[in-house]
C-alpha cells in the first residue's frame, strides 16, 4: 500500500509545532508537509520539508498539494477566540475559507482525508454546562464559536453529498510546553507555569472559580492521530466529537502550581475574556468518541502538571 503523505497547514502554531514531529515520527520525516506563513520551530524545520503557505491562497495550495502528492491534510491554521472577538470580519474569512478551500479539493479528488478541529467554543451559554453532551443547544455567542459551528456543519455535509472523509475533534484548551498559545481564552493555563517558574507569581485574566474542560497536549495528539487512524466505518460523527481531558479552574491549577512552586501567587483581573469562558462548559461528555473509535485521556491535572514543569525545568537548564 502506497505511504499517505501529509500536509500540516498551520504548523508553527500551537498544536502544529507537536503535531508534526508525533506525525514525522509515525510516518517517515519526508511524508509528513509542514506549511504555514511563518517559519515553524527549529526541529519541525530541520526535521522534514516545509513550506511557505497563505491558505486563503488556494491555487498555491492545490500546488503544494500536487508538488509533495499529498493525501492527508491536517488544517489547523485559524484565528483562535480572543484574538477572533478584535478581528471578527477577518477571524470569520480566515476560518472559513481555509476549510472551504480544503473541503473543495478533497471534492475535486486531489486530497482523500481532511482532519479540522472544532471547540468547545461551539457551545455558547444556553448549552448545559456540567457534563457537555455531544447533542445539545449550541448557539455560540462568539466570532470563533460561530465559525466552529457554521465549519462542522459543512465538513458534515461536504461528507454526505460528496463523500468527502472529514475529522474532527471538539478540542478543549490545551496545555502544552514545546509551544506558545495563539490567541486563545484557555491560554492562561499555559502562562501560569512560565510565569510560576520566571516570577512565582501570576496574573490571571479569569476569575478564581471559572472552570473550562482542559487537556495536556500529549492526549489531544494521540486523540488526533487516533480519530484519523480509526477505519471510516467507526466515525459516526463528521462535524465534531466531543473529547474530556481535565476540568479545572484558575484557583485549582493555582493549587498544584503551588505545590512544586512554594510561594506561589496568583492575583485575578478579569478582561473581555472572562465573557467568553462564561459561555463555554465546565465539563464534557465524550462517551461518543469512547464508543466509537476508543477513545481514553491519560492525564489528569497532577500528571499534567508535574510533566509541564519536569520539561519546562529542563528546557531552560534548571534540571
Ligand atoms: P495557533 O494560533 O497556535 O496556530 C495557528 C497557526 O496557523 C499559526 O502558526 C499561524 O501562523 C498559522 N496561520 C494563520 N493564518 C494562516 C494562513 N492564512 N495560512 C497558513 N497558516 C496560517 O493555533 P493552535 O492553537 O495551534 O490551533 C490550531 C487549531 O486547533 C485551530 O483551528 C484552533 O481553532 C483549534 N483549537 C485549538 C485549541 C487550543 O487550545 N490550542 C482548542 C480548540 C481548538
Ligand atoms: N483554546 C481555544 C481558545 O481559547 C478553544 O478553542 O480559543
């Protein structure tokens, strides 16, 4: 069987920067195309080709599609929820067309997979917020969340019209140490362990008790490959699975910071971003993605914590 070669569109970003590395590792370091406007990390350059890539630009991407013969396409360039609230005619064209230009050639027969990640951003503040089902009321009341629903609904219907093999995942906030995150409002659970390890203090633009579902970026990987991996058969659902990692709060994960920083502080001043958390769950059900194609997180707060300060300790030559 002929090796699937893969585009990563958006990979100096967040979930890129890991995605393509766990990818080259899986699928050979010259199958696996990083693409983005800017340049990606050193290892992710070093590492396998890469390409300068405007994704709104789609003759260059069908292009680079047919230059590389490529199979899969993980789109993940996008403008995140806060950054998307100040650029709401932009966040919508970039979210939008990019996936429309992806969808469109995997119709035209030039890309046989897509992989898009939706959010919890699609539920908005009438979805119940304890224990998020998969099928619920969802009217998001952000650019972001609105561009994540109106994106599920045409990755769903490009797969029932034009049989287009579409995946995706609802991520929550993601945690990680390889990278920075890109605009979005879970993005304080990143800054509080550099903050933590620079000043062993931390101001957090969400207030003390505002609970969001959360994941370390190792299980939302795994989750990645796994949904992209599972036979066609197992994915019931084409718009978005719901997937559970952790649920915390700012004063939670202020508490384990503070065991392996003794003398931690944390200080709160909510901004506009404080609106948005207070529309999205606590928590999720992701019972469908369990059932379907298997799916099960590893890491829970503690786990997560204590590895996020092992690499970030190492990384800058403290251990
Ligand atoms: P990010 O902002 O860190 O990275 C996005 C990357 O896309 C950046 O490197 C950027 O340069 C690139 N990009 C932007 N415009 C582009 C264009 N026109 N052409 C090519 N590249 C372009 O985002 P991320 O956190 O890695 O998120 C990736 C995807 O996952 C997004 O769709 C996001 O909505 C989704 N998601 C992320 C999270 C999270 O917590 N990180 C949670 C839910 C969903
Ligand atoms: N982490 C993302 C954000 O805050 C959720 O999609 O925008």
């Amino acid at each position: 069987m002929a090796t699937d070669k893969i585009m990563v569109i958006g990979s100096s970003g967040q979930i890129g920067t890991e995605l393509v590395m766990e990818l080259r590792a899986s699928f050979g370091n010259d199958n696996v195309v990083a693409c983005d406007l800017k340049s990606s990390a050193q290892e992710v350059m070093e590492s396998g080709p890469f390409e300068t890539l405007d994704v709104l630009d789609k003759t260059k991407l069908l292009e680079l599609i047919k230059k590389h013969h490529i199979t899969q396409v993980y789109l993940l360039a996008a403008m995140l929820s806060a950054t998307a609230e100040q650029h709401p005619m932009f966040a919508w064209k970039l979210n939008m067309e990019s996936l429309f230009n992806v969808l469109e050639l995997a119709k035209e027969g030039h890309i046989k997979k897509i992989y898009w990640p939706s959010s919890i951003a699609v539920f908005g503040p009438t979805t119940p917020r304890q224990n998020t089902p998969q099928y619920t009321i969802i009217e998001p009341s952000t650019v972001y969340g609105i561009s994540k629903q109106a994106g599920e609904r045409w990755c769903e219907w490009y797969f029932k019209k034009y049989g287009v093999d579409t995946r995706s995942l609802r991520y929550p906030g993601l945690i990680g140490w390889k990278s920075a995150p890109g605009g979005g409002t879970t993005d304080y659970a990143v800054h509080i362990f550099h903050e933590a390890l620079k000043k062993n203090t931390y101001e957090c633009f969400l207030s003390e008790n505002t609970a969001l579902p959360m994941m370390y970026m190792p299980d939302a990987i795994r989750a990645t490959i796994e949904i992209m991996d599972a036979p066609a058969e197992k994915i019931k659902i084409r718009g978005g699975y719901n997937l559970g990692g952790i649920s915390f709060s700012p004063k939670d994960i202020a508490a384990v910071v503070a065991q392996n920083c003794p003398g931690f502080t944390i200080t709160y001043k909510p901004d506009f971003r404080q609106q948005i958390a207070d529309s999205w769950p606590a928590s999720i059900d992701d019972s469908e993605a369990k059932k379907d194609w298997g799916w099960k997180p590893q890491f829970d707060l503690i786990a997560m914590s204590e590895d996020m300060f092992l690499n970030l300790k190492k990384n800058s030559g403290k251990i």
